[in-house]
C-alpha cells in the first residue's frame, strides 16, 4: 500500500469533442473547418501530416526530429514534497493520453492499493473528460479518498467543486499536500489545514478558510532526481525531455482576460536562488527548459541579476524559454538573454490596437513592439506571439489592425525571421479573469461564452479563419502554431526550435500552413487553388518527409472531408436541435471503447453529452454555487505586490 498516487494528465485531441458547447462553437466554426482543410492537402500530399507519431516526424537539415517527451514541474514538485516528508508515491505523467490509456494504467495501479489519488488539473480546461477520467479513478481505485488540485478552477470555479471528489485544495499545494496525505493515512482531521474544500456523505461542501501566500524560500526542495522514478519511465541521460522551473508566482500586472494574477499573491526566489534552481535541471542530459514564471522579464533588476548570475556560472545547462512581455525586450536585455542561455520567448502581445491594449490594461505601447523584434533578431533569440481576436470592444477595424502588425512582425528580418510562431485565440472568458467580474460575464457557464460590444461570435471565429488566411499569404510572417503543431500550449514548439535548425522548421511550418490555406480559402471563399502555389508547398513538404516516413490513411483520405462536412452541420445546429446521429454514434463509441462503462456510453449514445444533468439536492450544488461565487470573490483580493520577505534583500527598501 502507498500513502498517494500521483496523476497528471494532459487532456487529449479528443477532449473538446465531449463538451456539447464546444462543438457548437469553436470546434464547428474553426477546428473543422480547419481540419477539412488539413485532410484535403493530405489527400494531395498521399499522406499523412501527424509531427507527433513515432515514425511520423519529419528530417530537417539532415536530423531526424524527435519530439521531446515532458516530465511536468507538477510532477516532479508534488512527488518532492511527499519524498521529503518521508511518505510514499507513485506518479503518472504521461503527457496526452486518452481515457482507454488512463483506464488500464490505473487498472493496473489497483496492485499499490493507494490511500488517496492527487489529480492535476493544471493541464485539463474539458469538464466533460474531466469528469470521464474521475470515474475511472473510482471505478479501479473505489477505497482511495480522491484530492483535486491545479488550476481548473480558474477556468471555472463551480466546475471545479463539482467534480467528483473528496477534498478539494485551492491555491498552491506544496506544503499542505503532505499534510492531507498524512492525515488521511493516520485518520485525523483535516479541519486544521487551509485552502480546503471537503465534501461529506450527503454531498454537502465544507470550507476550511483560505491559505496563506507560500514563501517560496519554505516550499520543499524540488527534486529532478525523482523525474527517473515517475511514469513512464524516462531515462535521464539521454532522452529528449522538456523540463519546467518555476522562480516566482503571482503577477503584478492586471490584464482583464487573465486568470493568473487571481491565483496567487507575488513572491520571488532571490537572482542566485532563481539561478540555482535552473542550474538543478542539468541532472537532465538533453533537456530545454521551460521557465514558467507569468512573466519571467520583470522585475527588471530581479531578471537581470538572474541572467548575470547564469553568465557567471558559464551560462544555462540547457536551452531556455520563457515568458516575457514586450515592454522588457530591448537590446541590453535580449544580450543578457542570449549569454546566460536564454533562447526562445513567449511575448504575449494580445493586439495590435492600442485601443484594445488599453482596454485590457495590457500596459505595453504597440510602438514597442517593432524595437523588441529586432532586439530579438541581433542576438538570435526566436519567439512565439500571442493574439486575442474578439476582446469587448473589439471591432473589424482593431482586428485589422492586429492582423496587420502580425504580418509585419518580422519585416525587415525575412530571411531569418525571429518570431516562428504565433497563437490565436477567440476571446474566452475564466472564472478568475478580471472580466468576469463585468455584468455581461456574470452568469457566462462555459469559458467560451463570447459577448462583444463591437463584433458577434460569428464574427470573431471568421475573423480568426481569415487571419490565419492572410498570414499564409505573408512568407516571414510568423506561422499558426495551434494548426501546425495539434495544441495550444504556449510551450508548443519552442523547444523543438532550441534544438534543431529553427529556420528549416520554419519553412516546413509555413508550407503546411499554405497548403491548408489554399484548401480553406477555397472552402470559404470559393477562390479557385493556385496550383504553382500548391506545388511550391508540396515540395517543400515532401523534402521534409522521406518516402519512409509517409504514412497514408485510407479511412481520412476518402471518407473524411464528406464526414467533417456532415459533422460540422450537425455541431451548428446543435444548440437548436441537440446532438444529431452521427455526433451520438461518435460519442458513444468513443466512450464505451475508452471508458468500457456501458451507462457513460449509453448516456452519450442517446443525448450526445457525458454529464448528467440532473435536479440538485439540498444543500450539495447550490451550497457548490454559493462557495464557488466566494471563491471567485476572494480571489478579486489577492495582492499585486511582492512582500518584502519575498524579495532579495537588495530589492527590500522599496515596492515594485
């Protein structure tokens, strides 16, 4: 018997398709038509374009790509903390995996009768699947008391408490999840430990106060060492892994669309314990490190005296990538980046209207953005931008605007363009965003809800199609990366261009974006292909793909694009006519086969969704709703500055 089993999933491609709102949305108004697109350049290619399947991917510059595997900082932290206080574990983090993966794994974990289940939702944003994974968690393992953390609740707070669990842990977990795990295997009262919200045999909710702020300097050690003994098994030396490090929490900043401020109060590691921390990665052979901080470039002074302190130290153990905001890119700062190993960044840039940066209270100038490009570009750092289309108070003509500086971004720099990638997102509203605190946002149930003063729903998706569109038309401008790369993570990519030759990868991106295109463009439009363009990208993509690594796909290449035309029709008139036949098949099918539960499957078959939806009892979901709606309040509290005790002690005599 072990005291607590870890798992961290990461929610797969099919996720989205068992939210019904989803379908309705942005799945029928952008992913399909995108994926139509994406199958008929398959079909022209004779292949299939899947970078994430063994034997798949493609050879650049002569190198086989190989994408990394993850060993999460989640994992790696809570399995610390249980080490360290002499209590015993075992994690799963396998990366995307679907529920069938998850039901054996854990099938076979019954072997280690665990006393209680932690489960990340920090990488989960589908309450649906969500819900699918808990009850395979019962079903396998039904006398282990089940903990939910990770950030799930930020996306939304009612969600989050009515998900089948025991014992809820808000906020940051480190230190009070051995205690929960210890008190659970002594049986003793949990009412002493903050930030917990506990569920009884009636379904009734008890709060037990809100947690304190963590130091960071009192956290348990983090222990990569651990990653070796974590599922599946990874060898240390030589795979390919992609690691995060974490040097402060919190944000100071007060972008409305942002959740991240809400979660925690700021608090930092001092330059040389930040720099400690990084250095603690090179236990990793071949690794490039994620830096996970919101917004790693500020402070300031705190950031630069990080950077010199890896230069003193001969520079990173490995490639770095992290999050800075436009404002904090100049020549001085991108040349300390480039020396102590920094490599790729995340600019979170939002818009290209000043207007709608303001409205946002972003606080960055869209004139800084034309000088942090070609910081980037004279030192060699590459990035990935990230655009909001459809914030209240958009318009077409901000849209415009934000369409025209992405094209422009890397003007000047075509040859070797700095920014690769960008991510574009619909605007999506979060339990714990500033802007759901506005009348509109109030009773919004699903985190893709859109409202918008100056553009409709409609409006926004296209608007996010023809982006795309006009992108591909732009040869240096930065390439789509949630069509290219099949996920949204911020992450995705950057360290595949710290490692191999960013510009061939680059192209083949940029290629496969212009194929889609052509074939979207057509569909949308009605403009005939440009075959000389067509071409062009084939070959580009068919240097990249040895005639080994060309896989076809006989069911997709004549059955799919009719397919995704019927199930897009279905999924537009779904908020009208509920779930049509095929999206019930599909439903059904895909539970019974990944869950083997005959009432999930049975449920999904008959109405097309996974959760039930069924009258309250008294006092469990309302008591749910009202501690979910002061959850959210108190979180509206949380402090944007550091406390001193936080900060390096040259930095204490004054506020930030």
């Amino acid at each position: 018997m072990i005291d607590s089993l870890i798992i961290v999933p990461f929610e797969p491609t099919t996720a989205p398709l068992l939210d019904p709102h989803m379908r309705s949305s942005y799945l029928a108004k952008v992913s399909i038509p995108l994926e139509t697109a994406t199958v008929e350049l398959e079909n022209y290619l004779g292949f299939r374009l899947n970078y994430w399947e063994p034997d798949m991917q493609p050879t650049l510059s002569g190198r086989e790509v190989v994408f990394p595997k993850t060993r999460t900082l989640s994992a790696v932290v809570l399995a610390s903390a249980l080490e360290h206080a002499g209590l015993s574990w075992h994690a799963i983090d396998p990366g995307m995996r679907e529920l069938d993966w998850w039901r054996r794994r854990l099938r076979e974990a019954r072997q280690r009768a665990p006393r209680t289940v932690a489960v990340c939702t920090t990488f989960v944003l589908h309450y649906p699947w969500l819900t699918a994974l808990l009850r395979i968690i019962r079903r396998n393992l039904p006398e282990a008391k089940v903990l939910i953390g990770g950030y799930f609740y930020a996306s939304n707070a009612k969600d989050f408490l009515s998900l089948d669990g025991d014992i809820f842990c808000v906020g940051e977990g480190e230190q009070r999840f051995p205690e929960i795990v210890r008190s659970i295997r002594d049986s003793t009262s949990l009412n002493h430990i903050p930030g917990l919200y506990m569920r009884d045999a009636n379904g009734r909710i008890r709060h037990t106060g809100h947690a304190p702020p963590l130091n960071l300097r009192v956290r348990p050690p983090v222990d990569w060492t651990l990653a070796s003994r974590i599922e599946p098994a990874i060898d240390l030396a030589n795979d390919p892994i992609e690691v995060g490090v974490e040097t402060q929490r919190g944000c100071v900043f007060k972008c409305e669309f942002c959740s991240y401020r809400m979660m925690n109060s700021p608090a930092a590691l001092g330059p040389e314990e930040a720099a400690d921390a990084i250095m603690q990665t090179a236990v990793v052979g071949n690794a490039a490190v994620n830096i996970i901080d919101a917004t790693a470039s500020f402070p300031h002074e705190r950031w630069t005296a990080i950077l010199r302190e890896l230069i003193a130290r001969g520079g990173a153990p490995h490639p770095l990538w992290a999050f800075a905001r436009v404002s904090d890119v100049n020549d001085g700062s991108a040349a300390l980046m480039a020396a102590a190993g920094v490599k790729h960044l995340f600019v979170g840039q939002e818009s290209g209207d000043q207007r709608i940066l303001d409205a946002m209270k972003k606080g960055t100038k869209v004139t800084q953005v034309k000088g942090a490009v070609a910081a980037m570009a004279k030192y060699g750092l590459s990035a990935t931008f990230g655009f909001i289309h459809g914030f209240p108070g958009e318009t077409k003509e901000t849209i415009a605007a934000t369409r025209r500086m992405m094209e422009d971004l890397n003007r000047g720099f075509e040859t070797r363009p700095p920014v690769l990638t960008h991510l574009l997102f619909p605007f999506t509203v979060h339990s714990l965003a500033g802007v759901s605190s506005r009348d509109e946002y109030t009773d919004v149930a699903h985190y893709m809800d859109l409202k918008s003063s100056g553009t409709n729903t409609d409006e926004i998706f296209a608007a996010v199609l023809e982006t795309m569109i006009a992108m591909s038309r732009v040869p240096h401008a930065p390439a789509y990366s949630q069509l290219l790369l099949k996920s949204a993570m911020p992450n995705t990519g950057a360290c595949l261009f710290t490692k191999y030759d960013r510009w061939a990868m680059f192209r083949l991106l940029k290629a496969v974006e212009r194929g889609v295109a052509l074939f979207l463009q057509r569909s949308l439009e009605g403009t005939p292909i440009n075959d000389r363009e067509l071409r062009a990208a084939r070959d580009v993509i068919l240097a990249a793909y040895p005639s080994n690594r060309r896989r076809p796909h006989w069911g997709v290449r004549w059955f799919g694009k009719p397919v995704l035309d019927r199930i897009q029709r279905e999924w537009r008139a779904e908020p009208d006519r509920g779930a049509g036949l095929l999206t019930r098949a599909f439903t059904g099918a895909t539970i019974w086969h990944q869950t083997h539960d005959f009432e999930l499957g049975w449920r999904a078959l008959r109405t097309g969704d996974i959760v039930v939806k069924q009258a309250a009892p008294v006092g469990s979901v309302q008591g749910i709703g009202a501690h979910a709606a002061e959850l959210v309040a108190h979180s509206r509290t949380v402090t944007s500055k550091y406390p001193k005790e936080a900060l390096p002690r040259w930095q204490r005599t004054g506020s930030i």
